[in-house]
C-alpha cells in the first residue's frame, strides 16, 4: 500500500504546481505562435530525453565529445526530469530487472499509476546504483550537474519568462513540460501494457505505434529491450524512429558518432 511518506514532497510540489501552471493558457489571448513555442520545447526537449537520458547516457549506443556530452546532459535536464546520472543508473537497473520483483516501475508489479509516476516522486528512489553508472560518474561535470538537476529547467523556464513573459511562459515552458512527463512516462507504464511482442524477451515490453510517435521513437519498446545496444530503435521501414533520424543527421556532420545499429541472432529474423 503506498503511504503519503512515500513521496518526496520536494518533488511533488513543483510537480504539482507546474500541473496548476499549464492551465494559465486558458487565461490569456490564443495565439497559434504559443502553440508552436509548446511544439518547438516539446520535440526539443523531448530529443534530449530520448538522445541524452535514453540512448546515451542509460545505454552508449553512440559517442559523443566531452562537450557535446556535456551539452547534451543540459539539454536532457531542461526537461526536469531528475539528474542524468539518476536517470541512467535506475534505467540500467531497470532493463535487469525489467518487470520482475526489484523492477522499481514494473506496472505489471506495482500498478500503473506507481510506474507512470509514484516512482518518481517517491523519497525511496532519490539515490541510485553508484556502481552501475561508473563509466559516466567518472565527469566531474557530470556529477555537478546531477546534484544540481534543477538548474537547467529553471534556467530554460526563468529565460521563457523573461523573454517572453507569462503568456510565453504558460505555453512553452509549462504546457510543454507536463505533456512532456506524462508522454515519457508511459514509456515506463503504458509501454509494458499496451501493443505487440515482436522478440521473446521475458518481459511485458511492447511496441506501439501511437507512443512511437508521442516519444520519437522511444515506442518501438520491444525491439530496444531485445536488443537494449542499438542506437536505432524502429527497425523495420516503417517503424517511426525520429530521435535516430536526427542523430543519423548528427552523425553526418560528425558530433555524433559510432551509431551502434541493430543486431539479431544469426538464425532469427525480425
């Protein structure tokens, strides 16, 4: 049974308010450039969560120079979702655990509403698997920036506002940021529930199409927790992977590099 203690109330807060914050859109004059200014943070922003929290800070499935590193951790942490090094560490955790008993976001185990959300704002999962992130922990830049995880998306919002002040700020920073939760979490959630086992992987991972497209890719979710090591996770022609199209992009011009593909046994196909 999940208790009120449960939850860190320092996180919960500013979660809870930024959920409060969004609805200032219905209180002033609409304009279809605010809903490009939500568009524009969403997919950004989104990119650094797929890109930087997911493909290479959990999983190196390419390489990046230490600046390029650096700035993608940033651009990660504008979402507010948590430090890159805590991301990382409990998302290796979880790929070893996926929907088993120490999964700490297994719908399957604790309930959809505990793997969409109550995890995160949880006070049990505030620290992580020192041990299991040590090839990233070892940047000093890195660990300040995972201890102040909060500096980025309160840089990104404080500059919306100033800039463009509350009308701007309620479209582009708030808005964008809560759609911007709830569809990366379903990843965790939704995405152990909802669509098609391709790959025996012995969990409840499944690929889905409508969260392919919310995520940029991160939906195709059976594919990546078969082969967790590919940078590109819609595998076949049709399968919408726009993080790995961008990072392909980015490979061209040579900041990101050494994009690991997709691999299967030799007697399987996809």
């Amino acid at each position: 049974m999940i208790k009120l203690n449960d939850y860190n109330w320092g996180a919960v807060i500013p979660f809870f308010l930024l959920h409060i914050a969004w609805m200032g859109i219905f209180f002033v004059p609409f304009r279809w450039v605010y809903v490009a200014g939500a568009v524009a943070t969403y997919v950004v922003l989104m990119f650094g969560i797929t890109a930087g929290y997911h493909r290479y800070f959990s999983h190196r499935t390419y390489k990046l120079n230490r600046v390029a590193q650096f700035a993608m951790a940033v651009l990660a942490q504008a979402s507010g979702q948590k430090g890159v090094l805590w991301w990382a560490a409990h998302h290796r955790d979880h790929h070893r655990n996926s929907d088993q008993p120490e999964d700490l976001h297994s719908p399957w185990r604790w309930g959809l509403w505990w793997s969409h959300v109550g995890w995160v704002l949880s006070n049990k999962f505030d620290s992580y698997n020192h041990a299991g992130i040590k090839d990233m922990e070892k940047y000093p830049e890195l660990r300040w920036l995972d201890k102040y995880h909060w500096v980025p998306t309160t840089v990104f919002g404080a500059s919306v506002y100033l800039i463009g002040g509350a009308r701007w700020f309620f479209w582009a920073y708030a808005l964008a940021i809560v759609v911007l939760y709830h569809a990366t979490f379903t990843i965790n959630s939704l995405a152990h529930v909802w669509g098609s086992k391709r790959f025996p992987t012995g969990d409840e991972s499944r690929n889905n199409l409508v969260l392919a497209l919310l995520t940029m890719g991160e939906g195709w979710h059976n594919n990546h927790h078969f082969c967790m090591t590919s940078c590109r996770q819609g595998i076949k022609w049709w399968e919408i992977d726009v993080t790995y199209y961008v990072l392909k992009m980015l490979s061209a011009v040579g900041i990101a590099r050494d994009l690991r593909d997709f691999r299967l046994p030799a007697n399987q196909k996809a």
